[in-house]
C-alpha cells in the first residue's frame, strides 16, 4: 500500500474514530435514546476490508456496525441523525444505531439478532452467482456470534454451494460483559471451526488496517475466482463498553492497556511516519476529520425530528402499512 | 388442459408457471431436487428448470430462509420450501425478526421480495410436531402475508401473486388438501392477495375459513341447508392482507357469524376477525360470535383422537344449530 | 424489608427466594453470573448461590432452552433466561415443539417444570429487533403457562408460583416496568398462576390490560373518571391459564369492554380475549368491543415514531370516550 | 465380549429387526396410519450403545428411533400398539411412531424435530452432574441433523460445561433422499466436526454390534470420569426406505448391495459362529425373537383404541388440558 492510500485510511478511520466519540458524547448529554454499539477500536477491519472490496459487493453488519456504515460511504451526518432521532438519520429514525444500513452502496444493513445476518450474506453471494455479476459478500460479526446455530448452517451451506462469501470475525474477546474463552470450546472461535466446513480460516491482526486490506484482498479473490468462502479472524478490542454507558469494569487493567498501545490509529500513524509522510500531512487529515464530524454533530442536531405519520409507512412495498381491508 | 388437477400438482406448476416467466424465481429447500419434495410439490422443476433455478439444501432451515432473504435483497425472487410448517419454528427469527422487518426498519431502503412456502395442518396422524396449523404464528408478526389456499385454482393464482409480489409472503399449502382436485386454473390466472371469496351464499348465518376448513364449511352449509339454514361461506384465502371488507359485508347480509379455523382456539386466527367484527360489526350482529377452532392441545397421533381436537363438520353444524336457538 | 422495590430487583429477590427454597432450581443465561444480567435482574445471585446454581452460557439460545429442557426432565427446575423477549425468535422450535408438547405426545410420561424469564415489549427506543411484546407468540402455543406480571409484588409472588409450577412457564418481565416500585411482597409471597386481578373497581367500563399496559390503563382510568366515567381495571397477570372468569365478571358489572395490549392488532392477545367475550358475554355487552393494541408495524426507533405505535394513555381514553357515545 | 453377552445382543437385534418387519407390514395393511421410519440395519447401533450403558443413563432419540425405544427396554407389543393407534400403546396413542418414548428407563423421547433433541441431552446430562448422580446422557442423531443450528449449539455448551454427554451419528449415508456428502463440506459429518469443538470425534462400524458397543463403552467411561463430551460417528445403511412406502431408488444398486451383505444380524451371527456357538443356539434366539414378535402383533391387533376423552389430557401435570378458566 502506497503512503497515500494509508492515509486515506488513516483519515477514515479518524473520521469513524471521531464519530463514535461523538455518537458517545451525544448519547451522555441525552441527544441519543436507546442504545448504542461503539466501534471505536474495530476501525481498521471496516476500513481495511471496505477497501479491498469492489464498489458494488454486499456488506452485512451487527448492531455494531456503524463503522461499516461509515467505511461504505455514509456520512457522519446520516448516522449520527439517525442516532439522534432525525428525520434526515440514515433509516430516518426508523432503524436507531444497531441498524445503520445504506443500501445504495451496497452496506445491506445492521442486524440485532446475534449471527441472522449470516445466512443472509450466504443469500446475497448465491444471488451474486446466479446473476453473473461478479460480486461477492461480506458478513462482519463478533466473536460470540460464532457460538450460535446460525453460524453453522450459514459456513456449511456457502461451503457447500461453494459461494463467494467471506466471514470475517471481530474477535474482541468479549461478548458483551463475558470473555469468550469462558464459553466457546476453542481458542480461535472462528478461525478454528472454517476446517469444519472445508473452508480456509485464517486470523490477522484486526488492528492493522494494512494486514487487514491485505487479507481481506486475498480471500475477495480468491470467492470471485469460485474458490468459495472463507474465514477470516481479526483480533481487535473494543475501546468503550460493550454499549451504552458500560464501562466495562470486567476487563483486567492491564488487557485493557496492552490494547489501547495496539490501537489502530497509532499503528497506521506509525507506518505513515516511516513511509516518509510528514507529521503535519497526518495531523491535516485528523483535523479534516475533526471537521467532518464537528459539522455533521452540528447538521444532525440542527436537523427536524421525523414527522410522526412516518410511524405507519414502510411496511410493504408500497410504502404503506395496510393490513386489511 | 386436463380436466382436473389435484392441488398437489397446482402447486408445482403454479411454481413452474412462474418460473418459466421470469428467470429470477429460484427455488431452494429439502429434497425438492432430483426427490421433487416430500410432498411431490416441486415436481418436475428441477427437469425442467435445471441444478441453477432448483437447490437441494442441507437440514437448515435457518440459512435457507436466511439465504432467500439475501437473495431477495439483492434481485433474486427466491421461493424457499421448509417441508412442515411446524419447522417454520427453527427458522422463527427470519420470519419473527428479519424479513418482515427489513425493510420498515431500514426507512424503505430494501424489499424482500420472496416466498416461503410450506405443508402445513393436521388430519393425517403425522403427530404433534407435524401437524399443526401455524399460519397463527405468522399473523402475530406485522410485515408478512400470508397466503392459504383452498383449491387447486386458487393455489395457482394465488402463487403467481406471491412470486410477483415484491412483499414476504409465507404461503401455507395444506397437507390435507394435497391429493384433492379442482378445475385448473387458465392462463395467466392471478388471484389478487387479499380478496376473499365467497363460496357459498346464504341469508341466516356467515361461515369463515381458510384453507382446510372451507370443505369442512362447505358440508356443514349442505348439511345446514338440509334443515333449512342458509350459510354463507366466505373463503378469507389471505390473512394478511385480511378482507374484513368481504367478512362484513357478508354479516351485512347474515347477521350472524361462526369462524372455522385449525388453529387452536387460544392465540388463533378466528379471534383477529371475531375482534374486529365485535367492534366494527358490532351492530350488525344478532345472535353471539362462536368460534370453531382447534382444541387447545398438541396435536396427537391417533385418528379417534385427532378428530376430537380439529374442527369437523359435525362440529360447525353444532356451532351454527346453537346459534340458531339464539 | 424496604419501604418500596423496584420491579428489577423483585426479579432477582423472586428467584432468590425460590433458590434458598429449593436447591434444584438452577439459572442460565447469557451474562446472568458475575454481570448480574443485562438488565440487572439477577443481582446477587452468582454471590449468594455460587457458579453451580447460576450459569453463564455462549450466545446459544437453542442451546439455552434446550438443555433447559433436558434438565426439567431429569429431576432440576431450571430458570432459563432469554434476554430480550425477541429472541424466542431464535430458540421457538422449544418452546413451540417441544417444551410443551412433550408430555402430551408421550401420554403423561414426563413433565417439564421449567421457566423461561426474557425481557419484554418496548417503549425504550431499543428498536425493532428488541422491543417487541411477544407474548402473544406464547398464547399461539398450547402447552405453555404465560405469566406477565405488572407490579414488583407480583413479580415476586408469580415468580414464586411459577418455579413451583410442574408446567413450563413462559415469564415475560416488561423492560419498560423494571425502574417502577411498588411494594415489597411479604415472605412466602405466592400469586396463584391464571388469577387476574381487579386493580381498580369502576361501573362504566371494563379495561383489561397486562404488564405495561396496567399502569397505563390505570391512568386513563384516573382521568376518565374525571369526566365522570368509572373504568374497572383488570390486570391478567397471565394470559394462560386465562381468567376469563374475571374479565367476564366484571363486564357483568360494566358491560362495556376495552382490551389493552402491546401486541399488534393482528394475532394480538386482545383478540383472544374478546372472541370469548363475542361469545359468552354477548348478552352482557351494551356496546362495541374495542381493542387498543399496537398498531401493525415492526416497533420504529424514534421515540415520537415508537409513540405512534405503542398504546397510550391518551388513545386508551380516547377509546373508551367513542363507546360511551355508542 | 464373550458369546453369552454376544448371543443376548444378537437375539435383541433379532427382536428389532423383526420388529421393524412387522412395522412395516402392518403399515402396507393400513394398520399403521401416519408415517414411519423404520430402523431394520441401524440396529447394532443402539443395542451396542444401550449394552455400554448404565440402566439410569439417559438416551434420546429421533424420528427414526425404535430400535432405541427397544433397546431401552419397551416391548415390541408396546411399540406396535403405538404404531397402531392402540391405547396399550407406549404413549396411549398420542405419540406415535416418531415420539416412542419410555421414560421409566431413562428412554426419554423421540423428537421428530431433526437436531432438537441434541440440547435436551446435554441438559440432562448438565442434570446428572449437578445432581452428583454419575449418570450420562446419549444423544442418537442422523447424518442430515449435523447441518442443523442446535447441533452447533450443542456440542459447544457439552463442550464448554464437560458435560457427561455422549454425541451419538448414525451416518446411513441419506437425509431423506439426497445423499448427505451432497450438502455437507466434510466427509465425515459428526466426527470431522468435533474438533471445532475441542472434543474427541471417532468413527465406529455401526452395524459391528461389538466395535459400537466398546466404543460406547470407553467415551461413557471417559465422560463419567468428568473428561467431557465426545462424539461417536457409527456408518450404517438403513435396509427401507426413508419413511412408509419409500422404495429408495435414488440409491445406486451396487451401494444397496454392498451394505446388505454387511448387514449387523449376519455380522455378529458370524461372530457367534467364529466364538463357536452353534448354529441351533442361534437360530434358537431366532426363533424366541419371532415368537416375541408374533405375539406382540397379535396382542397389539387385539388391543382397544383409546378412549377419544383420553384426547383432552396430559396436558398439564395435573392431568388436565384447561386453559382458561
Ligand atoms: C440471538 C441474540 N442473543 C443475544 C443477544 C444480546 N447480545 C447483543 S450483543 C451480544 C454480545 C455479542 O458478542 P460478540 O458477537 O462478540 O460481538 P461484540 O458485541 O463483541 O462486537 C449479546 C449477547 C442478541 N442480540 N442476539
Ligand atoms: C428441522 C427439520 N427439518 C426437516 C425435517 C424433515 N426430515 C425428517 S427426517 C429428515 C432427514 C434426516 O436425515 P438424517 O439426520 O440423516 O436421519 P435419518 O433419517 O437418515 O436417520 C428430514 C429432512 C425435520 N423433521 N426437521
Ligand atoms: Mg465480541
Ligand atoms: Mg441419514
């Protein structure tokens, strides 16, 4: 990777970064309901798979997801609307923070049920196929998603139907105040199932944006060439919570520190700096980052909330929700 | 163009009519390969259409009405079969939670446009996991619609309107239906979701059913006539959308109304319509509300003993001579 | 005993009770041990009984329920948690196949004294994948005892009958309620499972509410009888056993009747409800039967979208206001 | 093993096999309603496993599961009449052939849901070790039940917890029609599987009555010594077709031929032979297998239907099917 494409994901991943700083600042002062998922931490996995994707491929997420929302071309803007309850949010208002989805480029949505959105990742590569289009798919999860039933079915029929589908894992090792080691029978709980369905699995460290492009890239080629899917485990820690305001007390002082050192901005920082780029290039593109969320923070909360009769539209196609006569 | 078709066969060629119109409709789902179902529903398909339009899946019912919905994101019309409607259960959170949510939930952005269908109800001593009516599960869930046809006709028309349908439609086939025959559908046949039929007319007192339970109504009417009763029976086909419209305007006519479903009567559909009707049909009524439905048990295995908790003829004729004396 | 609880912690007092009872009452769920629950419902309890009575499991609700079930049959009462009501969606194969046919279709062999508790319905801007109010899904299956309790007492005292129960029972805790206080239950607090309760007398009309739905229709109560308009208020505490009994009893009293669920119109327990009502209380009703419920959409994000959707206490007065002028 | 235990083996096989015959019969008389799934070849699996257990262990069966109901100690008569819709039967009739369940010795259930049954048994094997009892559960599954959701689920909580709970596949090669290598991405279904979850994964001749009860015998050792789950693959062919009158021909000819000369009646009866019992002693457990049999027919013919009331029990503990008052 050439030092202007890292930096180009540095500055996205400063912008995902910010956001979620954002997302939490605005959740503390009461601007946001609900509940909220922080990425802060996974920035390189989206960001480092997002660009070793073809525009038009499929994305699929978890109710932590807004940093593949962001790596797929929403803006700062539509998704913190949409966490702040505005008629200009992503979903307008409908969806919340787990389900950021922008199906215009192909970011097919954010999914609250643990592992449901596997299947649908293997439907959208076997659609892929039958269509000729040359896409593949991609489903991001979490480390305790690999322990539900959904998982299975989803790795043995892609291996099956031999598609064009890649699982990768955000290994956070947590699922949500629980360390998966506790419960999940072996070390790697994605990488180290892939054999039981034929498939390669493979880990890398989820931190580095470049290795994660790298590895992402790879596998993307080898499920267009109709070699099939595959498993890709990236490591990864998580810098808030598990939501909300959980402050994560469960994590020993000094796992928590080990990876604060191994985090994904610093780490690009520091390949950016050997490549030669000036320190004032990097601090420029953080403080366009700073820009873009200081101004979408401003345009979200300035934007109007969505008009109530919106509540019974959208069911069906139609855009009505009628369900009698 | 035979004379006769038997529902069982409907169903195949309903899928392959639709199939030979449009090359996005796929079908996927257990042994309804090279084995055309367990039920002889996919018939054909896979000589027909070939290993590209007909996939044989493992034992997961999840990833194939995961993958169907996927696929339904992303421009395929995909019909996914789960063999017993009972299975619907291993795979409740894409019917529960995903597909009729998808789109609500992502402010428009998406339809899933796809058909899942399944053998549904009891009568053939299959037993307690494989014999239930669920099509009760579907209607708690607001997002799907759901189709039950009652004739081999209908099952045709009413699949080409649930293929094309850019909505998710569960479309239940009844098992105790399957070997019954009809007049074929014509060309082109699509019967609108939605519009209920009324089968059978008469003045003293409505009959609602669906699927299953319209032959039970229609002998019950014969039978009522005998006595000199005048039932009406309404086929709802759909219960979502639900054509109240039709229920009241024959209870307009009636005055009285007894619904005849599978579905236990806790939790059944029956009780949708009876609530409406006591609201919005309030005045028009006579005489109570009665609803023959399924005991409140698992279904069990013995004929002497199934006949007891589903619905039968003899039983309508008591619901409707009771309401009579009203 | 404090002067009031909260609804949380009665749920973590009721299972403790039941845990120093009976030593083969054991918990499972995902983060119920050292995190206490997400929702903070079962505080205390890895502390108090240890980690072979309070047992935190990997993302398998399947797994869950299922071993759930196995342990029933083998001697233990287990309490199995499902965090968020939504998703039975994920484990409905037992608690719609299995659990509670099992003893049926072995003729009595074995039984299943298990409870499963999840956190229910919405009104907390969760969206919606975690806000629906499921029990009607529950009232769908034969074979299942559904206790949905409003108050911290009763959390206790049905939480107390419900694992003394040899039936499986599905116990919904409200998310919206788990903030509220009320009275401390006395010890050996026990609420017969299927007795509704009265919660406020009245002459005009008849609210049948559960769970979130008591408070509210509480409410509108105190602000219709402002207007002069008595509105009795039973509580159902459990749809089953249903105790129409009581509902009837008091629409003898009132003869007007509005029903008050969180569940969506179509398939909601409303309709079931009111289906007895069409039938058995139709000589007692002076009006229409009207059925405040949610409308029928997934649950919206936004609180003014969510507001649209789930009862009020506005539309439950508004309801009642239109059968006074009938 | 030595020829007395063997003989007894044999005869119980016998007694299954003829069972299975009559089953069939009766369903072509039309004495049979509903469905069936008969169990003639898989035999050697569940008289092996059930001789490697204690009378207290726990098993749980499928759909296709009266060769465990059997061998768990129902009566042929009590299975019949079952099938037959006879209030003898092992259920009153409310069962039937897919749900033969005989809980007074620890048979608890046949579950026509594929995969379901996976997690009751490692619950009531999480049951005997919270209870200290020493028992172990077992849990006989198809091919076509290791592609399901529970099944995942299943092994990773035994594996997880430790649980004394045995994962019993008898690979017969077929779902229903389609052959399981078709929708499966490994060869061995169960046992290749059982690494992703850290537990051991053996493969057994399913239709050698000794090999499956030695293997039996040493994982039930090993998971009552608090060693953990395991699972056992035991290859076998089913001698009908999947389920009433299917004649099978979607299997190749040469397959059916190979596998009925390598049926388990013929393989321990050449076992006896080798342990030199002679041929009169066998055919003696012959002939006491038939007569149990015939009898269990004509007893079952003879029995009452149940009583229609019967139809409105059982549904809760007290007895009672009230669900409202
Ligand atoms: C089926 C299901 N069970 C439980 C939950 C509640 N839940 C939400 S997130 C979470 C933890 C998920 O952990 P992991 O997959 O590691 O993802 P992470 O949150 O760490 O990114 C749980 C248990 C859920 N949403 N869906
Ligand atoms: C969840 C579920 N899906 C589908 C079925 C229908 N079905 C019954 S048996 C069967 C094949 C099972 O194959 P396998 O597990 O190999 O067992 P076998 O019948 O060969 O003993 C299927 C698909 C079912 N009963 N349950
Ligand atoms: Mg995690
Ligand atoms: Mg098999």
């Amino acid at each position: 990777m050439d030092s202007g494409e890292l930096l180009a994901r540095y500055e996205q991943m400063a912008v995902i970064r910010r956001t979620e700083k954002a997302a939490h600042d605005l959740f503390l002062q009461g601007l946001v309901k609900g509940t909220t998922h922080l990425a802060a931490g996974h920035e390189a996995i989206a960001v480092g798979a997002s660009a070793a994707l073809r525009d038009d491929d499929y994305v699929f997420a978890t109710y932590r997801g807004h940093h593949h929302a962001l790596a797929r071309g929403a803006t700062p803007e539509e998704c913190l609307a949409e966490l702040m309850s505005r008629a200009t949010g992503l979903c307008g208002a409908k969806g919340g923070s787990m389900h950021l989805t922008k199906a215009s480029t192909g970011m097919l949505g954010s999914y609250a049920i643990v592992g449901a959105h596997l299947p649908m990742a293997v439907g959208a590569a076997w659609s892929a196929r039958l269509r000729g289009s040359g896409q593949i798919a991609v489903a991001f999860f979490g480390d305790g998603a690999t322990n539900i039933g959904a998982f299975h079915e989803a790795l043995n029929l892609a291996a099956v139907w031999k598609l064009p589908v890649l699982f990768v894992c955000e290994n956070n090792l947590y699922m949500e105040y629980t360390p998966i080691a506790d419960v999940t029978a072996v070390d790697r709980p994605a990488a180290d199932r892939a054999p039981a369905y034929g498939i390669p699995g493979e880990v890398v460290d989820g931190n580095d944006v470049v290795a994660v492009q790298e590895a992402v890239a790879a596998l993307a080629r080898r499920a267009r060439a109709g070699d099939g899917p595959a498993v890709l485990e990236a490591a990864t820690y998580r810098h808030f919570g598990h939501s909300r305001t959980d402050p994560a007390t469960y994590r020993p002082a000094e796992e928590v520190e080990r990876w604060l050192k191994h985090d994904p901005l610093d780490l690009a920082r520091g390949r950016l700096t050997e490549l030669g780029v000036p320190e004032e290039t990097v601090t420029a593109a953080d403080e366009r980052a700073r820009d873009v969320v200081e101004r979408a923070v401003e345009a979200a909360k300035g934007a109007p909330p969505p008009d109530p009769r919106e509540a019974l539209t959208d069911v069906w196609a139609d855009g009505s929700a009628a369900w009698r006569t | 163009m035979a004379d006769v078709i038997t529902y069982r066969e409907a169903v195949a060629e309903g899928l392959a009519r639709e199939m030979r119109r449009d090359a996005s409709v796929v079908c996927l789902g257990e042994d309804i390969g090279e084995a055309g179902g367990v039920f002889k529903t996919t018939a054909g398909l896979l000589k027909e259409f070939g290993p590209e339009r007909v996939w044989d899946t493992p034992i997961s019912e999840q990833a194939i009405v995961g993958a169907a919905m996927g696929a339904a994101m992303t421009g395929m019309r995909p019909v996914a079969e789960i063999m017993f409607s009972d299975f619907l259960a291993c795979c409740w959170d894409y019917l529960a939670n995903e597909i009729p949510k998808v789109r609500y939930m992502t402010g428009g952005q998406v339809t899933v446009p796809l058909v899942v269908r399944t053998a549904n109800g009891g009568g053939l001593g299959f037993g307690a996991q494989h014999s239930q009516a669920t099509e009760n599960w579907a209607l708690t869930v607001p997002g799907l619609k759901i189709a039950a046809p009652a004739t081999p006709a209908d099952v045709i028309g009413m699949m080409a309107a649930a293929i094309r349908s850019d909505d998710p439609v569960v479309f239940f086939e009844h098992k105790g239906l399957l070997a019954s025959k009809g007049a074929p559908a014509p060309p082109e046949h699509v019967v609108e979701l939605g519009r209920a039929a009324v089968v059978r007319e008469g003045a003293d007192v409505t009959l609602v059913a669906l699927a299953s339970m319209v032959p039970v109504a229609l002998k019950a009417a014969a039978l009522l006539a005998e006595e000199g009763v005048g039932a009406e029976v309404v086929d709802l086909r759909c219960l979502v959308p639900l054509d109240m419209s039709t229920v009241l305007a024959s209870l307009g006519r009636t005055s009285r109304l007894v619904t005849v479903e599978e579905n236990p009567y806790q939790g059944g559909w029956g009780a949708t319509v009876v609530s409406v009707v006591a609201d919005e049909g309030f005045g028009l009524l006579d005489a109570p509300v009665r609803r023959v439905a399924g005991e409140c048990v698992p279904l069990p295995f013995a004929d002497a003993l199934e006949e007891e908790v589903i619905p039968t003829v003899d039983k309508v004729v008591a619901a409707v001579r009771s309401l009579a004396a009203y």
